[in-house]
C-alpha cells in the first residue's frame, strides 16, 4: 500500500504544538513533527544496531561459512564502526533449510556456527567492547527435525504431540487435496501431506495422512499457538537466552503466531515484502490483517506475556539494562503495526514502510512524518531500516528505475540496477536514516556500499523460494554473500581458506574494508563519520520538525536535541543543485556542487 499522504493539520492537532521559528537563513523551521526525548532515553530508543548474518560474516574455521567463533573475532570492528548493538540471525541447531530460519534446538548451537561455549565467549567479549547482543527467535514455525515435530509425526492424528502444530484432514473426496488454498510465501501451497506409511499415519476417516501448514517452507511446520504448551516453550527459550546475558531478541515473522478461527480460505499470494509497482492502488493495498493469517488481534497477548518476562529480567527497572524485544511484522498500515510497541508489548518494529518507500521526496516525506505520528500515538520509537537478508541491498535496490516493480533477487535476466545511481542513492538514504530520531538498523556489508549480487550461480542458490517458485523468483541468496574484509587475502579475508558457501562478485574487492577505511569519502568512513556525529549531536533522541523554504523534490528536516542544538538534514532528489542553510556542514554524502547540494545527495548542516 502507498503510504499514506502526510496531513501536516493532524500533526498540529495531535501535537498541540505547531510552531514557527524563524531562522538566520532563507529556511524556516516549522511544524513539529516529534518531540525530543530526555537526556536518559532508555538505550533503545536511539539504538543503532548492526545485523550479522552469521553465515556470511565471518569464518573462523576455513569451512567456507561463517560461525561464532568468526563474529568474535571481528567484533572490535563493530565498535570502531560507532554502532551500539549486533543483532544476529539465527545460529541454533538447524538443518538449514532457510539458512537457520528453521530451528530444530532453540537451546543449542548448530555445529556448523560452534557451540554454546562459543555463544558465551561471543556474548563475553561484546560485553568487554560495550556493545549490546540482540538474538533471533523464530517462533512461528519450527525445523520438521524438531523433536516436537518428530513426536507429532509418531504420535498420528488427534494426539497432544500433533497439537503442537496445525495438522487438518485434507479436502476434495480423498482427502488428498490441501485443507484450503493458502499459498506458501516461498510459492506453492502452504500444506504439505504427511506420507501414509512412513510414519504409520492413518487419518480414521480418510485413511490418508493428514497436512500440516507451512506458511513458509515444508521443512518449517507452523506452531499451534492457542496451545498453551506452545506459549510457556517459548517463555522459556526467552529465559533461557536472558539468563546467557542477551539484551532481547528480533521476533521472526512476528504478525503470523495467530491465524483465524476456522482458517477461513484466502486467495491471495502471500508476500512478506510488499511489491507494489507504486502505481495507484494494488491488491497489497488490503490491511495486512485482511488476510486470515497475518496481524490478527491475538498476537497481542503473547508480547505481553513476553513483556513480562523481559521486565523480570531486569528487576531493577534500570533502563541501561532494558532488554527489548523487535518485532518483524510486515503489517500495513502504520497505524497497525504500532500496536505492536504499544507500552506493554514489544520495544520497536521494523518500518518496512520506510524500507520500501519509492525514491521520491514526498514518499519520504510522508512515511517519516506518519511513522514519527504512528509512533508517538503509542510512544514508542521509530525503528528504521534500508537492508537486511531478506530484500535487495539498497545499494541496488535504490538503482532499479524508481517506482518501479521491486523483484525478489536479481539475476543476469531480469532487470539490472544501475549501479552508480544505486550507491549514490543509497549513501544519500542512509545519511538522512542516522539522522532521523529513533533507533536504526544497519545490515552488515551496507556500510561498504555493496551491492546485491546478481552473480550467483542458479546451481549454488540456496534460498528455498528459487525452488518454490520452479526457477522464476532467484529470492535472496544475492544479499547474503560473504563479507568483504581484506582485497587480497582468500575469500576477501572471510577466512584463511578461501572457501565461500557463496561466490563473492567481483566489485566486492575494491570495496574490502581494508580498501576504505581511513580513505576520504569512502562509504566506510562516511558511515563512520554518520555514527560519531548522530551521537555527538544526540540525533537519535532528537525532535523533528520539517525546513521549510525548498522545493518539493527537497526533503528537510531540522533535528533539535534536548539542549536546544539544531542540525538540518537535508536531502535533495531534484535535477539541480540546492543552496544548503547557513551553519556548520558536518557531513555530506556526495561532493557539493559550488557549495550547493547536487541531486541524490544529502547533508547535515549544523544551524547556528
Ligand atoms: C523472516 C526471515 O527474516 C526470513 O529470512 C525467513 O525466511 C522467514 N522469516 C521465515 O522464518
Ligand atoms: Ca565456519
């Protein structure tokens, strides 16, 4: 769905404080978006955390893919990066079906990541640098090789064991048609029959095996969460990973726990990632929660409960020692996926809205405004985010022609981006993210400025929905390469083998670490520069108000901190250079043109 158009009149109404301040420049600030938080905003409400994907960051052992032992070793990098936090996907004991995503021991490491001595030695050392460690919980759907599921498998129909997941008779005479029709969001159906015979299964009516439901892969059987075993498993697994010392958990797919009553049929695909073409009003355009298996109002009271058990953890009420809990909830509209964070429920959300915005100033425009809107209405931060494991690399991404149809994965037939636009793009996107209030999420390798490779191999892919979906979506292996640390060592420096589960491309090399840190204008150093300034101007607890005085292909903000400092950020999508305010430039993300700020590219102007 297009966000919606920012109506400046219902910011003035909610706030009570639309205020104009004249400025020494030719730009005015005006209308307050959002107020500034206090000088001891909890930790994570300004937060910049960084996501490691375990596989693809690191390897310590020469194996080709990235394990705990890696991610120590290079942690000291996070911390000269300037980020607060890692947050890391999976790393439990899975079959790798989708890359961990599908756990089969959320107690227990998967040998190809190390083990639980490693995860405290890792957890140890983040401690020693100061940085905070957010783990995934997946609790939607487990492994098939989880022992739940193997004992549901044993235990045939109508058993307690079978409870434990979403078994049903299947439809049409035989019983050999799906229950309904909903569809996998790696494509095909979302049911998946067990095999008479293997597992002595035997529906009494129909004498054929029953399905499971899978939302996502069949190797990821979804949990029954009205069962209240369910619930207190996974109260557990919280505790579990509180007490190994972790700051709180990211939620995998955090509006699917609860389907409806009766799992009514529902046509439509199932997306994660809203594809929309940015053309007027799509299907997609539907709330999220329209459809039987997504955001439905249930959900709720499960993050209370975790909530709960987060605020145990911390019996002091100490907000430096706040453990929070991130919600992945591809839910549309804003005003939904607030209810996630409302004050008894998670801590932040990923604003997939902003991640998906269309590269156009009055879709920036208003995704930030109705975001800070949303967000205050429940009081919690806003959590932006450009990248992560499951979408096109912004570096790319921000390529492809604007508004256009965004795909899943690139490869050498489909639409290529344009990769200089892409960085420049992304680089521009970024310096206006950090300096938006709120908390943010960067995903490793964005701050060399990589972009999404469309170089794999379709022999070497790896993502379940390239086979779902019979070869014609290439899905997400492309964002997922190898880290890039060192030009000339094997693999890049990701071990000392040169083993890599996937192919680095070849513009990885110059774009290594060692190739751009300390060099002037490198994305590494402008990234750097980001993160000490925002912290130095306390950015991320700031108050937000729109700069007025520009075109509309301009967007402008002035960030106000609790002291009264003022940075302008400002970004320009127009064909000509813009005049910047009076004051201080503290950073840029592309040369100045004559001292003016040329198109896709933003700034901080530090106001007098
Ligand atoms: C969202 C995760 O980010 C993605 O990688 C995974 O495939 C699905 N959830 C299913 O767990
Ligand atoms: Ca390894």
């Amino acid at each position: 769905m297009r966000p919606k158009r920012f109506d400046p009149g219902r910011v003035g109404h909610h706030t009570g404080a639309v205020t104009t301040i004249s400025s020494p420049t030719n730009a005015a600030q005006s209308l307050l978006l959002h107020s500034p938080d206090g000088p001891d905003a909890a930790w994570w409400r300004h937060a910049v955390i960084y996501q490691v994907y375990p596989r693809s960051w690191a390897d310590g052992n020469g194996d080709g893919i990235g394990d705990l032992p890696g991610v120590t070793a290079r942690l000291p990098y996070l911390r000269d990066l300037g980020v607060d936090a890692l947050w890391l996907s999976p790393f439990y004991t899975s079959p790798q079906a989708d890359a961990g995503y599908d756990v089969a021991d959320y107690r227990d490491i998967d040998p190809v990541f190390g083990t639980l001595r490693d995860a405290d030695a890792m957890l140890a050392r983040a401690k020693e640098l100061g940085l905070r460690v957010i783990v995934d919980l997946v609790p939607n759907h487990t492994s098939d090789e989880h022992e739940w599921f193997q004992a549901a498998l044993a235990a045939g129909p109508g058993s307690p064991e079978r409870d434990r997941y979403i078994f049903r008779k299947g439809s049409g005479q035989d019983g050999n048609e799906p229950p309904n029709n909903w569809k996998s969001v790696f494509r095909g159906p979302a049911w998946t029959q067990v095999e008479v015979g293997e597992t002595d299964d035997q529906d009494a009516a129909t004498k054929l095996g029953q399905w499971y439901l899978n939302l996502f892969d069949s190797k990821q059987p979804d949990l029954n969460w009205e069962n209240p075993e369910v619930r207190a498993e996974f109260e557990s697994i919280l505790r579990f990973w509180l007490e190994r010392g972790v700051d709180g958990a990211r939620v995998d797919v955090a509006h699917g726990l609860v389907k409806r009553k009766g799992l009514p049929a529902w046509d439509e695909d199932n997306v994660m990632i809203d594809d929309h073409d940015g053309e007027g009003e799509t299907k997609a355009s539907l709330p999220t929660n329209a459809a039987p298996m997504w955001d439905q109002d249930g959900v709720h009271e499960i993050y209370r409960a975790w909530r709960r058990v987060l605020e145990e953890a911390n019996p002091t009420g100490d907000p430096a020692q706040d453990k929070i809990l991130c919600a992945e909830a591809w839910v549309e509209p804003i005003e939904r996926l607030v209810d996630y964070t409302r004050p008894d429920e998670m801590h932040q959300a990923f604003n997939f809205a902003f991640l998906t915005s269309p590269w156009t100033a009055t879709d920036l425009r208003d995704v930030i405004g109705e975001s800070l809107l949303e967000n205050d209405r429940v009081g919690a931060p806003t959590t932006w985010v450009m990248s992560n494991h499951d979408v096109i690399r912004h570096a790319s991404r921000l390529g492809l022609p604007v508004g256009s149809h965004r795909p899943n994965g690139l490869g050498p037939d489909g639409p290529q981006p344009d990769l200089e636009v892409g960085l420049r793009r992304a680089r521009a996107a970024t310096t206006l993210m950090l300096g938006l209030p709120g908390s943010a999420y960067l995903y490793q390798g964005e701050e060399l400025g990589l972009p999404e490779s469309a170089e794999v191999p379709d022999d070497m892919r790896q993502d379940p929905v390239w086979f779902r979906s019979n070869h014609t979506e290439r899905g997400r292996d492309g964002c997922r390469i190898p880290m890039a640390w060192e030009a000339d060592a094997p693999a890049l420096g990701f071990n000392t083998t040169g083993e890599a589960w996937l192919p680095q491309p070849a513009p990885y090399r110059e774009l290594a670490v060692d190739q751009q840190v300390g060099v002037e204008g490198s994305t590494l150093e402008l990234y750097r520069t980001l993160l000490a300034s925002r912290r130095e101007h306390d950015l991320g607890t700031g108050g937000l108000s729109a700069l007025e005085g520009f075109d509309d292909d301009v967007v402008a903000f002035v960030n106000e901190a609790h002291d009264g400092a003022r940075v302008a950020l400002v970004l320009n999508l127009g064909a000509e250079p813009v005049a910047l305010p009076d004051g201080e430039l503290v950073v840029a993300s592309g040369d100045l043109v004559a001292g003016a700020l040329p198109c896709d590219t933003a700034a901080w102007v530090l106001l007098p």
